[in-house]
C-alpha cells in the first residue's frame, strides 16, 4: 500500500491528459458558432439568449479548464519551493 501512494505523487501533472483535449474540443465548438447570431439561434430553434449562453459559455469552458490547470501547476510549483 506504501509503494501505491509513493508512486501517487510521480502522477501530479496527469490531470493535463484529460484538460487539454476537452479544452480544445469547447474552445473549437465555441469558435465554431462565432459571429453569434438570431439566425443561427433560429436554426437550432433556440432563442438567441440561449445560443450567445452556449456560445460563450463553451469558450470559458475551454479557457477555464485550461487557466485553472495552471494555476492549480503553479501552486503546486510554490508549494514544492517553500519545503
């Protein structure tokens, strides 16, 4: 059980193999539906505050995972120097 949680530790930055492509796949379909627009709304039957939610809501999605990720790196980062 020792030699499991020492190798824990070796695995801080595997966090990333599942941040960078679910941020590229937000980051894509958000830019997708860039210039937002009522006809685009209209086409998916939504109304267009719905669609300019989505739309921006999937780009901060993406960005969000991926700012986080650093910042939760560089914590760890200043943690490690300070011991």
């Amino acid at each position: 059980m020792i030699a499991i949680v020492k190798n824990l530790s070796e695995l801080t930055l595997a966090h990333w193999l599942l941040r960078i492509p679910i941020s590229v796949v937000f980051i894509q379909q958000g830019f997708s539906k860039f210039p937002v627009s009522p006809d685009d709304a209209a086409g998916y039957e939504l109304p267009y505050l719905v669609w300019w939610f989505v739309a921006y809501g999937e780009l901060g999605a993406g960005f969000g995972l991926l700012i986080g990720g650093i910042i939760l790196s560089w914590k760890n980062i200043l943690n490690s120097l300070g011991d």
